[in-house]
C-alpha cells in the first residue's frame, strides 16, 4: 500500500490514490493509520479516486484522524490539488476536483502554492439550524455567554473573536474547543476559530477543527475567521496569521471567497506487511 505524506503550514496529511488500495478506508482504518505511535500518523487522509462526472480531475475524500469525513478541508485540498498536478493527473493550471462539498476550483500559481476558488460562504445553514440571517449567536461556555459568527464554508465554521492578545494566547484550545465542537447549537458538530485583528487586513486566529481537535493551522477554519473579520468590517483581501504560517483569504461582498497558500511533500512510503496485515483483519 503505497501512500505519500504532504504538509500545509504543518496541518499533514496522507495522501492515497483508492484505485491502488487493498480495501476500503473504514473508521478503524483510518485511526490506526493516523495514530503517531501505531500508524503512519497525520491529522487526516486525502483518499483521491477518478471523478464520477464530466469536467473534473479527480474526486477528493477527506478522512478526520477520528474516522469521520469531512465535507471539505482548505490546507487538505491544496496538498491534494498540489499533489495531482506533480503526479500528473493533469498538466493544467487551472482545473476542477470534486468534493463532499461540491466543486472546487484551483489555480495553480508554482509547484507549491495555489489559490482555491471556494464558492460563497452562507451565514444560514442546517449546521446552525437555530441560526438568524446574520450568522450571529451566543452560547454558554464555563458560565460565560460567548458571541460567535457562524460561516458555512463548506463546512460548519463557529469564528469567535477576542480581542485582547494575551487572553487569546492564553486559551487552552483542548479544553474549550470540544464544548462548543459538540454544543447543541451545531447538530454535525463545528469547527471553531479563536481570532482578533492585527490590521484592517491582517487577523491572528488559533484553530481547533472538529474531529481533529488543535491544528498548527487549518484553510477553512482561516476562511471561517477572515470572512467574520470582514463581516466585523475588516479588509479583503485578509492575511491570517496562525500558528504554522499565513494564510490569505479574499472576499466579495456577496461572500464569494478564495484560499491562497502553500503545501510541500514530506516522504513517500510503503505500509509494512505487518502493519497490513492488522489493517486488514480491522
């Protein structure tokens, strides 16, 4: 079983092609795989397969190290797309994958950098399915009433803005992100952005990604903040600052958005027959 590993601003992914896999990524699979100590370990598993429909390169499935799917991943979706032009799924700059969440549409800027071109974000979804038009609402965390800005990006984002940097160096995102991961509000669960602004076009956000838990930086959870910086009226185009590097996020005013950054490969391996053969009996 051949697999390649791949970094984003330090968010690592396996990258599989399912065509050359002994079986099906099942939840026990895919856990074991991403284990550090028992696996190959990673925050998740891009499994790329051939499209099932006209006009697209590839379909692209993002696996959490829990065993859950996503819906989409900014940081996965560039290694992935980075990925398929170097092993020559295309040779175009610009081209369509698809995804749980639909159509995505990179341009490839150089052998590591590309812009994704994600759809428009929506402030209503069944993810906040108590929600109001804005976007806006409030929970309760540790005895404290919360604001947050819900953002569909492709995925459920809940971007909480705090505005003194010392308190937002200072949270322990593991301690507080699985409440307001799993809080009522959000029937499929969110994922959750801690950010103030530096500038009117810079912002510093801490990620926690739902069936993840803290990442070094995470592409929709970036998007998810930028587009509630700007909501707040902030700048377009947006650099987000986080803890693995920057990440930069343009947005329209009928919140059509893009996702430009960067992704390199780290090693490429083959899973031992032992560790195979475990896989298998799963």
């Amino acid at each position: 079983m051949r697999f390649h590993k791949w970094q984003a601003l330090g968010n690592d992914y396996i990258i599989v092609e399912r065509d050359q896999l002994p079986f099906a990524l099942t939840p026990p699979r895919v856990q074991r795989l991403c284990d550090m100590h028992l696996g190959i370990g990673s925050d998740g598993i891009l499994e790329l397969s051939p499209p099932d429909a006209p006009g697209f390169v590839a379909r692209l499935r993002i696996l959490n190290p829990d065993g859950s799917e996503a819906e989409l991943s900014g940081n996965g979706a560039r290694e992935a797309v980075l990925y398929l032009r170097r092993s020559g799924w295309t040779d175009q700059a610009q081209f369509s994958i698809q995804t749980a969440a639909g159509e995505i549409r990179p341009t490839i800027l150089d052998e590591r950098t590309c812009t994704l071109d994600m759809g428009r974000a929506r402030l209503q979804s069944p993810d906040f399915p108590s929600g109001r038009a804005d976007g806006l609402g409030t929970l309760e965390l540790h005895g404290r009433t919360v604001g947050f800005q819900h953002v569909q990006v492709g995925n459920p984002q809940c971007a909480i803005h705090v505005p003194d940097a010392e308190k937002l160096e200072a949270l322990d995102l593991p301690a507080v992100g699985p409440a307001i991961e799993h809080h009522p509000n959000f029937p499929n669960r969110t994922n959750v952005s801690f950010f103030r602004a530096l500038a009117p076009d810079r912002i510093r956000a801490r990620i926690f990604e739902r069936g993840v838990g803290e990442t070094s930086a995470s592409g929709t959870g970036a998007c998810g903040a930028a587009i509630a910086h700007v909501l707040r009226g902030g700048d377009s185009p947006v650099t987000v600052e986080l803890d693995g590097g920057e990440l930069t996020v343009d947005v329209d005013e009928s919140l059509l958005f893009t996702l430009t950054g960067w992704a390199v490969p780290v090693y490429s391996g083959e899973v031992s027959p032992e560790l195979l053969a475990e896989l298998a009996a799963l």
